[in-house]
C-alpha cells in the first residue's frame, strides 16, 4: 500500500523532492536583458537612497553595526 504522493528512491528513502516543476520556454526572449539591466539600475538606486537615509537619520553607515 505506497501512497502515490510519495516517491521512494532506490535506496528505499523517501523523496521529499518528489514533483519537479516542468521549465517553462519563453518565446520572446530578446528584450530580457535591457529589462534585466534596468531593474537592476532601479533596485541600486534604491539602496543607494536608502542607504543614505540610514546614515542621514542615525548618523551611521549601517544602524546597529558601524
């Protein structure tokens, strides 16, 4: 009686890794790397801001640490 959520290895342990999620194929993959390197320009300008405001407010460059 094996469940058939549950798949056992050969070497009769359990495979918490069971179900593998299909990849996924994207057609239109050639504007990826001008969209990549815009969001990594915005995610930089953030922590720049943010960075600067911590040190604005607390007067360190990272609170609790420096």
């Amino acid at each position: 009686m094996s469940s058939s959520s549950q798949v056992i290895t050969e070497y009769g342990k359990q495979n918490i890794f069971a179900r593998e999620t299909p990849p996924q194929l994207v057609e239109n993959y050639t504007s990826y790397p001008k969209e990549a390197e815009k969001t990594n320009g915005r995610w930089a300008m953030i922590g720049m801001i943010s960075l600067l405001g911590a040190y604005v407010t607390t007067g360190q460059i990272i609170p609790g640490i420096f």
